[in-house]
C-alpha cells in the first residue's frame, strides 16, 4: 500500500554500506545528510554565479553608496565639438579625466572588493588605488586607450604623480591579476620597438558597467584584432596602435578602422586636428601599388596620408607618390619613435615631409 513518498522515506533513513577510502573500510552512507550537503553545493554555486556575473545597476536602482558614475559626457569645448566614436588627444583626455576623478563614489561598491583588495594598502592609500583601478578603466572602456605607456601617463598627470613611478604600474598590474585586464606584448622587428597593450576580460566589462552604468566601448586593440586579424597580424597592429597613439600624443583626435562608405578599402586611421581631416594607411612594406595612394587621396581631397615603418620606405614611397603627381604628407614610425614618449607635445610634429 506504499506510494512514492512512503518508499523515498523508507530508504533515507536505510543506512547503506559503502566503500571508504581511507584502508578500504566500510562506512555507512546517510542519504539524508548528503542531500543536505547537496544543497549546500548548490546555494554555493549559485552564491559563487552571482559574485562572478554582478547584477548591472541603474541610478534609480543602486543606494548612494555605491552608485554608479553614470555615463562619462563631454567636460570640455575641445572634447564636445569632436565626432562619436572618436578618442581625443591626449591633452584632452587628461584634462576631461580629472574632472571624472571627481564623480567617483566615496565608498567603493562590493563588486570591487569583491575581485581587488588593493594589496597591503590600507587608509588613505588603499582609497587611492581603488580610484586609480576605476582611471584604468574609465581610459580604456570610455577613451579606447590600450598601451601601457599612454594609460600610464594620464594615469600619472591626473593624479599627479610620476609616469614612471612604481605606484602607477602597480595599478595595472593589480588589475592584471585580477583578470580584470587581459594583457599582450607586440613586438616590431624594424624599427625596434615593443607596446605592451590592454584590454578587458569579460569581467573587466562587468566591473565598467557595474561602475558607470554603460556598456564600454570597444577599446583600440579588441577592434584590430576584431575587424583587422589582429592577432594573425601583429606587427601591423602594433604599427597601427603606435601611430595613432604618437598621434594623440601630439594633439590629433583619432579613430582606429573608421567607417567609410562606398569602399571595400577600410583605412587604418582617421585623424583629426582642427580643421585638418585625413585618412591615413599604416604601411610596413613599400611595394604598394600607387593605385591604392591613388584611391586613398580621393577620401583627403586629393591628398595622400602615409605612415610607414622606416625613414628608408618613406622616402621610397614619396618618391613613388611625386612621381605620380600625387600631393601628400608622410610620417614613420622609426622617427616617430625617436626620444623619450613624456617629451612629446602638441608642437612636435607628426608628419615629417609634405608635398604638392
């Protein structure tokens, strides 16, 4: 006359013999308790899910204090009047930053403490570096930086330390380890030059969210490797991320892969100082067909806009494009390069010959 419950009951409370591991001893098995050792399992689980994936929160929905900064807007005249989807120069940048610094939370939410301890830092310093992990990642998911040397140096100019001091790399790598940032090294053969690069991890996209209350946007290096097989080609990546960073650097707006319309042919950049508007093509070789300068000049009105790797190739394929009647400007990344990157500014140059 048993049903279903009336067997289920019988067996709980059956103690069933079962094989230890400890001198192949037989010890009893209660069903009962490892039910209940099941569920613990499973609320930890679940406990451990939502520690990983943070609920995204709105303003309306998150106590004041934790509340997210919101989604970053222009601060500044020069920032304003630049199109979407752009990164402004680095002076720009810096100056727009600071004024973020002063949006942050008084306390840091959960969904930091939770990944980050900051180290051995405590009091004041412990407040500092965890202000200094949400730069990073306002620069990299508002701004689209990616190298080292650039999140650091606006790291440092907007609180006021040194570039190159401990404290600043210190932050990234904190981060690094705590796979908020997914980390690469690019190297160039000719000229010599490494960057090490940035990106976020999946869980670096929770924490900018959960910080700013927007999805970040795409920073420089995920869009190559996205749109461009970055990861198949990496000394073009890296060209690409060198020049328009020494771009920024000498107070020109950019813009890695920008859209075009009417062409199959995607630039590698767009840049943008004042009124000067320019397509440009990162080159590493030099046996480029002037058809491709040709079609290039129709988007800059008439003008070329190259940056290749070496004085050497500029000089080969400038001589190509005076041949041909094209006007232009060139850069290199070999000259580019030259000197320490703290000393350039908005009056060094970027092109470094024109011709009509």
């Amino acid at each position: 006359s048993w049903d279903a419950s009336d067997w289920k009951k019988f067996f709980d409370e059956v103690s069933v013999p079962a094989q230890g591991w400890i001198n192949n001893t037989t010890v009893a098995s209660d069903t009962k308790a490892q039910r209940e050792l099941q569920k613990q399992i499973v609320d930890l689980q679940a406990e451990l899910e939502r520690v990983k994936n943070p609920v995204v929160i709105s303003s309306t929905q998150v106590e004041k204090v934790a509340q997210p900064v919101g989604a970053a807007q222009p601060e500044t005249d020069s920032i304003a009047d630049i199109p979407p989807n752009v990164t402004p120069s680095l002076t720009d940048i810096v100056e727009d930053t600071k004024k973020m610094r002063e949006k942050f939370p008084k306390k840091t939410p959960a969904a930091f403490t939770n990944m980050l301890s900051g180290g051995e830092r405590s009091g004041g310093d412990l407040v500092r570096v965890f202000e200094r992990y949400w730069l990073i990642l306002y620069l990299i998911g508002h701004w689209r930086l990616t190298a080292a040397m650039e999140l650091e140096e606006v790291l440092a100019e907007t609180v006021g330390v040194s570039a190159g001091s401990g404290s600043v790399e210190r932050v990234l790598l904190d981060m690094e380890k705590a796979n908020i940032l997914l980390v690469g090294k690019l190297e160039l053969k000719l000229p010599r030059t490494v960057l090490k690069l940035y990106r976020f991890s999946s869980e670096g996209e929770k924490l900018y969210q959960s910080l700013f209350a927007v999805r970040p946007y795409e920073n420089d290096w995920s869009r190559l490797i996205r749109l461009h097989e970055g990861d198949q080609f990496p000394e073009q990546t890296l060209a690409v991320l060198a020049f328009t960073m020494h771009a920024r650097k000498r107070g020109w707006t950019t813009q890695v892969l920008p859209e075009v319309t009417g062409s199959k042919s995607v630039p590698d950049a767009w840049i943008m100082r004042g009124d000067d508007k320019l397509y440009v093509d990162v080159e590493l070789g030099h046996t480029e067909s002037i058809a491709k300068w040709r079609n290039q000049s129709t988007r800059n009105d008439g003008r070329t806009a190259l940056c290749v790797a070496t004085q050497k190739s500029r000089n080969h394929l400038v001589g190509e494009c005076k041949l041909d009647k094209l006007p232009g400007m060139a850069t290199d990344l070999e000259s580019l390069i030259m000197g320490k990157f703290k000393n350039i500014n908005s009056d060094s140059p970027l092109w470094m010959e024109s011709w009509n």
